[in-house]
C-alpha cells in the first residue's frame, strides 16, 4: 500500500499562493448597508457579489450527500474542478494525469490547456479497467488518475474492487467522476470518502437533476483538498442565480427522483425497441441515461437522424468504440420519434439491397 501525502503532490507554488480576498471574505454578514465591495447600490438582489462561499448551497447538500461541509467544493459545472485539479497538482511541462480510454474527453484537453501530458491506457475490451496495467504506466511524476464511473461513452460502471485497489496502490489523487451515478444501481462512492484522503469524487446538476443550463457541479474530498481548490478558485466562481436555483431544485428532489424513474423505465423500453433493428449489432450495458450501440454504418444511420432533426452522438472514432452511436434517453415521445424514423431508415435500406 502506498502512503499518499498531501504536500508532496500540490504544487510548490501553490503550497505558498496567498489567495485574493474579497471583499465578501472579509464580511459575510447580510444584514449590513455594504460601502466596501464598489458594488451599484441598484438594482437588488442582482447588484451584490454572490456568496463566495456558498454557504446555504453546501449545507443542503451537506445533508442530502452525508458529507461535511468542508469536505465540499462547488464549481462551475464539474469541469472547473478538473481544470483546477490539474492546476493545483500538476507542474506544466513536469508532471502528467493518467486516463483510461474511452472515457470523457475534458480531462484531456483540461490537461493540454495546461501544458500537462496525458497518458492514456486502453480499457479492456469488455470495457473494465485494467488497474494493473494503469499502475504500470504512473511514475514519480504522475499526479491524478481520473475514471469516469459510469463511464462515458461506454455507458458501464466499473468495479469498486479495481477502483479500491489504485486508491491504495497509487501515491497521488484518483478523481472520480460520477455524472451518471443518478441513473446507477449501486450507490457511488461517497461512503468511501472517509477512508481515503487521495479520493476525490465529482458529481454534477447536469443530468439526473435536469439543471445542465445553470452550470453547477460539486467535487467531494478530504478537507484538505477542498481547500486547495478554494484557495485557487476564482473569488466568486459560481453566481447567485446559479446558487438559487440550486436551492429551489434541491427543495423539489422528490420530482428529481422521478424524473430517474421515468428515464429507466424509458431506458428498458428504447432497449427492447433497439434490438429489434437488423442494423443493430450490439447494445451495451449501460448504468447511465444514455447507450453505446454498435452499428452497421455509423455515418449514415447518424446523417439519416440529423436530417430528421433528431441528434445522436458518433462516437465510432474513439477507441473500442467502432461502429457506435452514442444514444441519450428522452421523454416516452421523444424516444417513439427516434424509433419511428430508424423504423424508416430500415425500410429504405432494405429497399435498396
């Protein structure tokens, strides 16, 4: 088992950084008449800075997640934390992040924005990690492993037992990407948190609660790291109407819970209705809102749809992924409309042969 030590990992410079401090840093009252942020003192609420903090935001969720509020870090959508993470972590040009392959593509080009390598390692074809062959390829200079689970594009979730292993084997951070983990049978990776300092784990407002429009999204980790990530965000990085919005969703997480019930249940039934397309040559399984279906002739099942003004995701260029369309879950009708016009675009190519 590896010793996983803070200060060795972050970066020197940011060891030291003394951060901005703004003026909501110094008072955080509300109850005030404010002459210190050079604010318009029209046009309220809008006028004033957001909490910077967001205090309110991080108590709900605090409860709702079972995690203590400072082990909790809110960001403009998930990928401010990856990028801040690579940031904090890794020295440009230095030090790199390892990536299993198919996965989400941000990480990789959060890393090259930063001047960062990526080493990538294949997912086996059965699309499980291989965490043997991910620790063969780290070295001294390597920083984070980020898993995306489920996995996007592949749909699938990956063993806590392989994910277990290289938080003990791997002397950096494992980030953890859990977008999907609304939509999974199992629950996540939070009740894990206590036992591992180098865990961090993402989750977002962007899919189950139907809130991809107001970029909102959590990183979840030991304080420390948290406060890493506060120390380098922007002062007010996530905006008061990102934040009551939140508020007024998270007041209303019993339609959240089935709006997830209405897509699995849609999920079993655009299933069954995939199958039964001689083009379709596999579906995978997926613990997401969305499948990876390998098909005959990606390129034109997908130009056929577009033209029907009805968008699916290629995702045939991306490795293991040959021959697949990446599929999201809509409503009862919107899922009949996609099954009517591939219903047609089966019909014309039968004409055709």
């Amino acid at each position: 088992m590896k010793t996983f030590r803070l200060d060795e990992i972050v970066r020197p410079n940011i060891a030291h950084l003394i951060p901005y401090s703004s003026a909501r840093n110094e008072y955080s009252g509300q109850d005030a008449i404010f002459f210190d942020a050079n604010e318009n003192p029209f046009n309220r609420p809008y006028n004033r800075y957001p909490d910077p903090f967001h205090t309110d935001l991080k108590k709900k969720i605090s409860g709702l997640k079972g995690v203590e509020v400072s082990r909790i870090f809110a960001g403009n959508g998930s990928d401010e934390a990856i990028d801040l993470l690579i940031r904090a972590f890794c020295i440009p040009g230095i030090d790199h992040i390892v990536v299993p392959k198919p996965s989400y593509g941000m990480y990789e080009v959060c890393a090259s924005i930063n001047d960062v390598k990526v080493h990538k390692v294949l997912l086996n074809n059965d699309f499980s990690l291989n965490p043997e062959k991910i620790l063969q390829i780290t070295n001294k200079n390597s920083k984070l492993i980020f898993i995306c689970s489920p996995n996007n594009p592949t749909g699938n979730s990956f063993a806590d037992d392989d994910i277990l292993y290289l938080l003990k084997e791997f002397h950096g951070i494992i980030i953890l990407d859990e977008a999907y983990i609304d939509f999974a049978p199992n629950g996540g990776f939070l009740k894990y948190l206590p036992e591992h300092p180098n865990l961090v784990i993402l989750q977002t407002f962007s899919k189950a609660w139907g809130m991809a429009g107001i970029r909102l999204g959590f990183a979840f980790a030991e304080s420390s790291v948290i406060n890493i990530l506060n120390k380098i965000k922007y002062p007010y990085n996530v905006s008061g109407l990102t934040q009551n919005a939140a508020l007024e969703m998270l007041e209303r997480s019993m339609e959240k819970e089935m709006w997830v019930r209405s897509i699995l249940n849609q999920k079993m039934v655009l299933q069954k209705a995939l199958e039964q397309f001689k083009f379709v040559r596999k579906i995978y399984p997926s613990d997401a809102n969305f499948f990876l279906v390998k098909v005959d002739n990606p390129v034109a099942i997908y130009n056929f749809l577009e033209s029907e003004k009805l968008i699916v995701r290629n995702r045939s260029k991306m490795p293991l992924c040959e021959g697949c369309l990446r599929i999201t879950v809509g409503t009862e009708v919107e899922n009949k409309m996609l099954i009517d016009r591939l219903t047609e675009y089966q019909e014309v190519i039968s004409n055709i042969k």
